[in-house]
C-alpha cells in the first residue's frame, strides 16, 4: 500500500500516471486512486465534487448544523476547513494503510483547488463553477464577503492581493488546506514526501498575486525548498517508488522551480546555480555558439549568428513521448512577420568542418532539420534566457543573447504552457525592434484571447502539465502587459481601455497625465475615493497627484498601519525636501513590514549617510546587497562608509564588488586604488592605477581638468619597491617589478610632458641599477620642464627650470661615470661627456633667458653651475 501511495503523490506531482495496471491490486488503494488519476487527467472539477471533497467543504451540511452557523457568522473560513480536515482524518480507522489514503484525500483536495484557481486566473478556460459552490448553501449569499475576507488574508508584509484576481477563494482554500494544516498533513510519514513542495507551489502563486515582494513568504519558501531537498535527497537512495528516469525528471523539475522562485526575488547567481542543477540532473547538453546564415531576404552574404545546438539525454527524450505531444496543429497561435525584408527564420548554411569541430561533441547541424526535446529541457531553456535578462542591463547585447534559446523553443513545440511562454519572451524581445513591434504586439493579444477559449489542440491537463516549470504570467498581468506595449506605442485610449477594466488605477491616472489630462485623474480618484474612502491605495494617488503628504498619512492611518506603500511615498517625499531625519522614520517604518524592497533600502542608506548616522546606512546598503549583489552603486556607498570610518580592508572588499558591477566608473576605481594602498595591497593598486590611467585617457577631452595619473599614489608604488617594503599578505613588493615596470610604460606611453612621472620612473630605474634609463628619465623630466614658454615671462617658472637644470647636472655628475654593458657585452660608459652635455644645457639655458631674467638670484646660480662645470673634464 505505501508503495502504492508512493506512486500516486509522485505521479501527481509530475502530472504523468507512473504507476502500472499490475500493481494497482490493493483495495484500499483504489478508493484514492480516482482522485489522483482525475487530478493528473485535469478533471479538477470532478476532484472538487466528490464526496471526499464534499466532506473537507462541508458541501452537504444543513443550515441548521451549529458549525455552519457559526461560518455563516464569523466567515472563518480556516477555522472551518482546519476542523473539517481534523474531523475527516480522524473518521479514519487507524491502521497506517487507512490514515496514509485519508491524509491522501486531503491533499488531492488541496492540490484541485490551487489548479483550480490556476485555470481561472492563468490557463483557462473557465473552471465553470464558483468556490463558493464548494461550501455550505447558506455561504452563496456571502460570496462576496468571502472574497473580500480572502483578499484580506492572502495580503501580507503590507502588499496587498489583486483585488479582480478571479476566483480568488480557490486559492485561500488551497493555502488553507496545503500550508496552515502541512503539519497535520505531515503526521503522515509517506504523504510528509510531496506535501512541502505544494506548500511551496501555493506560497509562490499567493506571492504572485501580490503587488509587491513579501519578505515573509521568501523566509517561508526557503524553508520549504530546504525541506524539499532533504526529502528528494533521501529518496532518491531508495528504490521502487520512482524509477531511474522520474527520480531524473522529479529533480530536474525541483532544481528549475526552486530557480524560478530566487529569479522571482532577483537572486541571480543562486537561481543560476539551481539551473545548471536542472540541467546537470536532466543530462539535457547546450551550447550557444555562431554559425553562418542570412537574416533578411536581400542578404547576399552569410554572416555569423547566434545560434542555441541542444539536445535532451536519451532517457528523457525516450520518457513517455505521447505524453508529452499535442494534437495536431499544437498551441497557441504562432503570428507571422509578414515582413518584406527580414526572414521569418534565419537561413542557416551548411556547416564546415571547422564549424563541426567548434560544436564537438554536440554535432548539431543548425541548417538541417532540429531534433525534438523533451518539455522539460524547453523549460530549463526559458530558464536560462530569463537568467540572461535579470543579470544584464537592457541593451541590444542582451536581446541578442536572448533570441536564440527562444527559437530553439519554438522550433519544436511539444507543450501548450511551454510554448506559451516562449511566444511571450519573443513579443517582449520584439517589441523595441521597428520591424517586429507590431508583430510583437499582435502575438501579445493574440496570448490574450487564447486563456478565454476552450482550445481544441490542447487539453487542460496540457496546459497544466508544465506550468510550475515556467514563469507564465496570469491574464491580468498579460492585459496589463498588452496596454503598457500599446502605451508605448502611442495608443494611449486603447491602453486606457484595458486599465480601467482591470480597475489598475495608477496606471489609468499615468495615462490621463500622458494625455496632460491632470484635472481629470483627479476627479477620478475623488469619484472613487466617495466609494471607498478607506481604500489606502487611492490615498495615496491622490497624494502623488496633489503633492499632499498628508494624503500618505491618511493612507497609513486608513490601513491600520499596515499599508508600507504609504511610508514609502510619504518618505520620498521628504527626502526630496532634504527632511532626512523624518524620512528616516517612514523608510524604516515601511521596512519594518516589507523588508524586500531593495530601493527602499537603498535611499535609507543614503538618508544615513547625510545625518552621518553610519550605523543605518551600513545596515540598509548591506540589505541592498543581499537582495541584488549586483547593486554597484550599494557597494561603492558601502565602501564610502567604511572610508569614513578607517575600515579600510572592509572598503576595499565592498569596491571590488562594486567593480564588477561598474568597471567603466574611474571614480571607483579611484577609490579601489586608495583602499588598496591604505591596507598596503600593492598588487591591486597597481591594477586599479592601470585601470584609472586607461578610462581617465578616454574621457580626457571631456574632462580636461582631471589629471589623469595620481601621482601620490605612482610615488607610493615606486617607493615600496625602492624601499623594499612588505605588502598585505607580507611579500615583498620587489615581486611585483614587472608589473610596476609595466605600468610606468604605460603612462609614459600617454603621457610625455609631465617631469613627475619621468621623475619617478628614473627612481624605478636607479633601484634596477639601469643607469643609462635612469639618465635618460631625468633628461625627459628636465625637457618636460624647459619646454615651457612661460619660463622667460613668468618668474616662478624661470626658477624652476633652474632648480630642474641644477638638478640635472647633479645626474650627470653622479651617473655619468658609471659603466653598462652593451648589447655585445662589452663595458661602456653611461655618459662619458656629460660634462660637455651639462656645459651645453646651462649655456643654452642662460642665453634663452639672459635679457628677462639676468639680474635675479637663481641666474647667478646658473652662473655659479657653469663656473663648477669649467673645471670638469
């Protein structure tokens, strides 16, 4: 029996029967197995009216019965289904085989009812009842308070629910059931295997409704994903439930959902991690690679394109292939181009052998016909591309990078929900391109009306089947995607239409101020506000249109404090009026409820460092971080604080995150090459100084005024060398002497004019005992210096060329007389005349400046050199 049970809550996870007509032979079992077998065909709305769901809804009860009374009364609807679900476990005998059936019910009952609302608020079609049929007759007439209580009790962390999202009580039912009774649920020790991971399906779709980011359904699905993978961990040891292949397929599926979910809140690199997980665990192989082809219709020559080669493992290819495939004429309606210059499909050319050897072991020919691949691999696919677009700014690079694994998508449709998702990604990749904007709008509309109709190429079971796998949006968020493409577009009345029949009144209002139409947004919220003067949402439009705080205020207090949004709104508008320290008190009070907004935290951050209350600002760029470790501008901020505070090694860590962010930003590479220098990391200054030199060379002309090279910090470097200091980590900086050599050629490579630089590349070159260098820097120096004009106009300029030309002769003096060796290794002299070469310099110096400045103290020292000078040979 628990072997049978086994079969049956991992087939519904997978929406595939696994189990085999043979070993359904157990009596007891097969009173549970309708349910199931109803659940994996989609027949939701039969598992919802049988008499096991009729007991858990309490369908059947008589208006006289003291507990429907009491709902009727109170509305608890969790008080009511808690003591149902009690009341149905426990009529069950108590043998395990009994318990384990009835903990099965449960459920299959909850699970029915989070599809249920699935199909109504997603897929479609219609589900064709309504919850509140479920539920006692005299609850019909309360349909409407139900649906008010449940928007209420899914709203969390100061985010509330779409208030049109439909049949929205099918959902607090499936909460009730699969996430407040998990415990009870999980008494159970076989059914506590697949319980979690409904949990975990109900929690993302209750955070899906939301309008917002709720920190506490995060903290609460991390648990569950944990949960999930210790029970997947364990079982996957065990033989007889799961065959070889649906332990592949079950854990592909987890990794892709757990993926989706850290996607969902922006954790990039975790999500990333949890895909290549899924494609590791699938043996699914891809490469993105280039191939020559042609794009338009007039192109005379191929040209490299980004191309996706994949190919499914064996197993899973070979899984259940009718399972997976529609009927003919599959899935949504795929829109055409029609385009009289670029070509609906890329036409690829045949590959090389060159080419066959860049793919290796893939050897899939873009230009021949493509294999099919299992659902899953499409969904890992859409995974990845997603991941590109969360983890790249918005540029064509990135559309670019994105097209190919979509295509690869659509080339071989096997699934409804997949092949939706994959049209969608390409209407949004199309929608910035002239040539394909209006196909991408059209697709949109056309995904639109697809939800609304029973299609007859795929079944509800289809379009179920894959849905947890992809992050199809519902058909509000679709509706609301079509009007803000029309939007952009320029068809605002069309846009219009849209927003005010999904009731998504922020986005009515920016379409009045698009049409410059102000007075009429107002008079709108007005209307609406008589209707629902408690309506937090509104109050605070109406503050944004009036730049009324009060209005924010108002909002919190309607709310009963617990409408975030209000203190967001309230402290941005203080924090424009420099008011920091109240704006202070709203950002926290705001992320004291919903901890998850990253710019929220990020103006805290700011607001504390303006009061230089450090301790606030440190904690609020760290949660920053935390939420998008790709947050440059957090990091540099960090690293700002740390600055203030001499905690220089905790600055530099925060820079270095902040670069690989934000490597073309020379200011914080400045200030990675002060911290650097500060903690004594000669090896990263080096590199910060190189990279400063080469942006701050680029933007030169835009900048002028900036010097490009700090010369503080090049002295620095060169006298940790000189003077054989010790580093960081206790090396000596002797070690980096290529690398500094290096970086004194390229500055000088630049930069030719300047006596410091050629100063101190001359102490470089001493320290190497290369004389004839050294000699020949200083000589640089002191042309650097005398090829001023203004020495003979301006005084301070004249003395300086004389302290450079004293100087010099000092070099000539101490190094001419040293020996090198040549190229053939015999012993030269590094300057054999320099006393000719120091005559010839104070001579052509003083006549230059003889008639200007003859009777000042620093030419009588020209004359006191020349007159030294005479008496050396």
């Amino acid at each position: 029996m628990t072997s049978t049970i086994d079969y049956l809550q991992w087939s519904t996870l997978l929406g595939v029967d696994l189990q085999k007509p043979s070993e359904s032979t157990d009596n007891a079992a097969d009173a549970t197995v309708p349910l199931t077998q109803s659940l994996i065909a989609g027949e939701y709305s039969h598992v919802l009216k049988t008499p096991v769901a009729a007991q858990i809804f309490g369908t059947s009860l008589a208006e006289a019965d003291a507990i429907v009374a009491n709902l009727d009364a109170s509305l608890n609807l969790a008080e009511f289904l808690t003591n149902q679900i009690q009341s149905y476990l426990a009529s069950t005998p108590s043998d395990a085989t009994s318990t384990t059936s009835a903990a099965l019910d449960v459920l299959s009952v909850g699970i029915a009812s989070l599809y249920a609302f699935v199909q109504a608020g997603w897929t479609g079609p219609e589900v064709g009842f309504e919850p509140v049929d479920l539920l006692p007759s005299p609850l019909k007439a309360k349909a409407a308070a139900l649906d008010t209580q449940a928007l209420d009790q899914l709203s969390i962390g100061g985010e509330t629910v779409y208030h049109l999202s439909p049949q929205i009580l099918f959902l607090h039912m499936a909460r009730i059931i699969l996430v407040d009774n998990i415990e009870q649920l999980k008494k159970d020790p076989v059914v506590a295997k697949s319980v979690p991971w409904w949990a975990l399906r109900v929690l993302f779709l209750q955070q899906r409704t939301l309008e917002g980011a709720a920190g506490l359904l995060q903290d609460q699905m991390l648990a569950l994903t944990n949960e999930i993978e210790t029970i997947l961990n364990a079982e996957v040891e065990l033989e007889g439930a799961l065959e070889a292949i649906d332990k592949k397929e079950i854990l592909t599926r987890f990794w892709i959902e757990k993926g989706l979910i850290q996607h969902w809140y922006t954790e990039d690199t975790k999500a990333y991690e949890a895909f290549q997980k899924a494609q590791s665990t699938s043996g699914f192989r891809f490469k993105v690679t280039g191939a020559m082809g042609k794009r338009t219709k007039f192109q005379q020559f191929d040209t490299s394109q980004l191309v996706v080669v994949a190919e499914s493992s064996r197993d899973m290819a070979s899984s259940r292939p009718t399972t997976y495939k529609s009927k003919a004429g599959s899935g949504p309606k795929n829109l055409e181009h029609n385009d009289d210059t670029v070509l609906e499909k890329i036409q690829f050319a045949e590959l090389s052998e060159e080419d066959r050897a860049r793919l290796g072991d893939l050897e899939l020919d873009p230009s021949k016909e493509i294999q099919d691949l299992h659902p899953i691999d499409h969904a890992l696919l859409l995974a990845f591309c997603l991941n590109i677009k969360n983890t790249n700014p918005a540029h064509g690079l990135t559309v670019e990078q994105m097209f190919p694994f979509v295509t690869r998508v659509l080339e071989t449709p096997n699934n409804w929900t997949v092949y939706t998702m994959a049209l969608l990604l390409r209407s949004r990749l199309e929608a910035d391109k002239s040539r394909t904007v209006e196909r991408g709008a059209l697709q949109l509309q056309a995904l639109v009306d697809q939800t609304r109709i029973e299609d007859e190429t795929s079944t509800t079971r289809e379009r179920m089947h894959h849905f947890f796998s992809v992050l199809l949006p519902s058909k509000w968020e679709l509706e609301k995607e079509l009007a803000e493409q029309y939007m952009s577009l320029g068809v605002i009345r069309s846009a219009l239409d849209i927003f005010e029949r999904l009731e998504l009144w922020e986005d009515v209002i920016a379409c009045f101020q698009f049409l410059d139409q102000k007075d009429k947004a107002k008079a709108m919220c007005h209307t609406l506000l008589e209707k629902n003067p408690k309506n937090a949402k509104l109050l605070c439009i109406l503050g944004d249109l009036d730049d009324d705080p009060d209005k924010f205020r108002e909002a919190w207090e309607v709310s009963g404090q617990r409408f975030a949004r209000a203190q967001r709104s309230l402290g941005a508008w203080l924090f424009k009026r420099d008011q920091f320290a109240q704006a202070k008190t709203a950002y926290q009070l705001a992320l004291k409820i919903n901890p998850l907004f990253e710019n929220s935290w990020f103006i805290l951050g700011c607001i504390g460092m303006q009061l230089e209350d450090f301790d606030t600002a440190i904690e609020a760029f760290t949660k920053v971080v935390s939420i998008d470790s790709n947050n440059g501008e957090a990091w540099n901020n960090l690293a700002a604080i740390h600055m203030r505070r001499n905690d220089n090694l905790d600055a530099q860590h925060a820079l270095r995150q902040a670069l690989k962010e934000k490597r073309e930003s020379w200011k914080i590479w400045s200030n990675y090459m002060y911290c650097s220098m500060d903690v004594g990391d000669f090896t990263e200054a080096i590199r910060a100084m190189g990279m400063l030199v080469e942006l701050r060379w680029k933007k030169k002309d835009e900048h002028p005024e900036e010097e490009i090279v700090d010369i503080v910090i090049l002295d620095r470097i060169v006298q940790g060398l000189t003077r054989d200091l010790k580093d960081l980590y206790s090396r000596r900086v002797a070690f980096q002497e290529q690398r500094i050599e290096e970086l004194l050629l390229g500055i000088t490579n630049r930069i030719t004019n300047d006596p410091r630089i050629w100063k101190i590349c001359g102490k470089f070159y001493f320290w190497q005992k290369n004389y004839m260098e050294c000699l020949e820097c200083q000589l640089k120096a002191y042309r650097s210096v005398i090829h001023n004009p203004k020495i003979e106009t301006e005084q301070a300029e004249f003395e300086k060329a004389v302290e450079a030309a004293v100087e010099m002769v000092d070099w000539y003096r101490n190094l001419g007389h040293l020996s090198y060796k040549d190229d053939e290794g015999n012993e030269q002299l590094v300057a054999k005349d320099w006393a000719y070469r120091s005559k010839q310099m104070i001579k052509s110096l003083m006549a230059r400046t003889r008639d200007a400045w003859e009777h000042l103290e620093a030419f009588e020292k020209l004359k006191e050199t020349m007159e030294e000078l005479k008496s050396e040979k």
